[in-house]
C-alpha cells in the first residue's frame, strides 16, 4: 500500500457507504448462525466465493441476500459497530451512512428494529471511537414511488435524527425524476438530498438529479464527464461527487484502475472525494480505495490530499467542525 504514514494519519470523511454493504463474510456467517437463518452456503469460504461477481445486477442479488440474516436490533448494532471501528482505525473522524429500510421492512423487519439498532451503534461510536455520524435514508430506485413515499412516512419518528434521503440500488430504467416527490417532500423536512446517478445511468440521470431532484451531492457522477456542458455546471455549483474507485472497478464501471477518472475530475475542477461504498462486497475501506488509486494513477500525494479535502469540505457538517479537521492538513 503505497500511502504515506502522514497521509494515512490524516482526518478523513466517508460520505458514500451502505451499512449493508460492510456485511463481511465472517459476520453474515455468525448472524445466520445466530438467527437461525438458512442460506446457501456451507462455510465462510464459499460466502467469500460468491463476493465474487462482475456486474451490478449481480451484486445486489448477492446483497440482498446477505441482508436476509439482519434480523434484530443487536444485529444491526452490530454490523454497524465493525464498520465504524474499521473506519476508525483508518482515520475517518465523519462518518454518512446509508440504510435501506426497504430491504429490510419488505422482509417483515419492523423499521423500529432497524432504527433502534442503527441509532446505539451511532452514540456507541461517537462516545467510544470520537466519529461524528449522519443517518441517510435511501430509497430503492427499483421499486415504486409510492413505496418510498410510504417509507418517508413511516420513517417520520425519526426524521429529527436523520441527515438526509437517498436514492440507490438499480440504476438503468429507473431515472431520478421518477422520485421527484418523495424528495420534494425530503426537502420540506428539511433533510439533505443526495442521489446515485451518472455510476451506469447516462450523464442525463445527473441533469435529473440536480434540476428535477435538487439534490445537495452527487454518488458515484462517473459519466457525467461525457458531458462538457454538465462538468462546467457541477464544477460551478461546487457539487460534490462522491467516488467509489473499488467498487468502480469490481462492477466493471472501469475496465482497469488505470482508466479510473479520478485525476481527470480534479483536474476539471470537480469537487470529488473518495469513499468505499460496499466495501465488504469490493475489496476494500477508504484506506485500501486511496491506495489503489495511488497504486494505479500514480497520484501524487498533494491530489490524494486534495480529494481528502474535498470529503470533509463536502460533509453535511458544521463549517467549525470542518474546519478542525482540516486544520490537520
């Protein structure tokens, strides 16, 4: 890992990253243990076997399935808990995490249980480890309008805790504008909005994300490179794009980590930062994700600095609070 110890020591955020997402091998097989839950598999090793995958739809079919052993409110605790002391010890001091509730209510998982267990997992790690915690809300793009709206609204006991909504899962055939909506009533909630557009989705689901949505970031923006006029409008705006290189590559976004964009979206001004999305699914936390981009772009270390700087610049977070941590840099 070629990274500095003074970069590795620097105080980071992670702005893109799905709680279910760092359901590693070893913990999906202790929960299913735990809750007696059947799955298709015999041992750790065959779990890991089938991380192994080369396209989107296939990872979340793996995804999704791996979820089927969240079960309680400890379960959820849990899993949250090994994500925030792994980013912990890699120098995250902000930490905005995504859940799907969806994936978890359609399953018959009360959203009390999901909550409850997401919310002692965050005053756990804000007390022990000294990370600053946001909560987003993500819809699944694949399913209707009216579920989130549905979901919205039986989130309300909670909208005072939560940072923000999102939009994830499948991105082709299911545009932003579909959810225009739901986010306009986020907006008025005054909740953040932020959207996963441009990652297989063409440069114009990042048009729709921006005007139809008026989300606040854009996660992963890969293709809205491919549009001159959309880089000149994200670079003015000051939109920040939330870039997953590992997860870039593991879903075949790019065909190697030499083609990744990341250089060529400083060097158009964008306001990108690194994030490791799933890391349990891609190879990788924020640290492995920085290093593979130095290993591959060859990037110097003022660039991986700056797409540092760009992270917490981009929290939804108190300007003081950002402020002390880039006074690190």
């Amino acid at each position: 890992m070629s990274l500095s110890a003074a970069f590795r020591a620097l105080p980071k955020a992670e702005l893109h990253l799905h709680i279910e997402g760092s359901l590693e091998p070893e913990m999906l097989w202790t929960l299913a243990q735990r809750n007696d839950v059947a799955i298709p598999f015999n041992s750790v090793e065959e779990i890991r076997a089938a991380y192994r995958f080369s396209r989107l739809q296939d990872f979340l079919d793996i995804y999704y399935q791996g979820m089927s052993v969240l079960r309680t409110e400890r379960d959820f605790h849990d899993l949250a808990m090994a994500y925030f002391r792994k980013a912990a010890a890699q120098g995250v001091r902000r930490a905005e995490i995504f859940f799907d509730p969806q994936g978890h209510t359609e399953r018959g998982i009360a959203l009390a249980t999901v909550m409850g267990g997401l919310e002692s997992a965050v005053r756990e790690a804000e007390g022990a480890l000294g990370l600053s915690v946001g909560l987003i809300l993500c819809f699944l793009r694949h399913l209707s309008e009216d579920d989130a709206i549905r979901t919205f609204e039986a989130a309300e006991p909670w909208h005072g805790g939560l940072l923000g909504v999102g939009l994830d899962s499948s991105e082709l055939g299911h545009p932003p504008q579909k959810f225009a909506r739901v986010f306009a009533m986020a907006r008025k909630a005054g909740l953040k909005l932020v959207a996963h557009a441009g990652e297989e989705g063409p440069p114009d689901y990042v048009w729709q994300a921006l005007d139809v949505l008026g989300v606040d970031r854009i996660d992963h923006g890969n293709r809205a490179l491919e549009d001159a006029a959309l880089v000149k409008r994200l670079a003015a705006d000051g939109i920040a794009l939330t870039v997953c290189p590992l997860s870039n590559l593991k879903l075949c976004v790019v065909p190697d980590m030499t083609a990744h964009p990341a250089r060529r979206m400083l060097e158009a001004g964008l306001k990108a930062c690194i994030n490791s999305d799933d890391p349990a699914y891609f190879g990788g936390y924020v640290e492995e994700n920085y290093a593979a981009l130095s290993d591959s772009l060859g990037l110097e270390e003022a660039e991986l600095i700056q797409l540092s700087r760009n992270g917490i610049e981009a929290a939804f977070w108190p300007e003081a609070d950002k402020a002390r941590l880039l006074a690190a840099y």
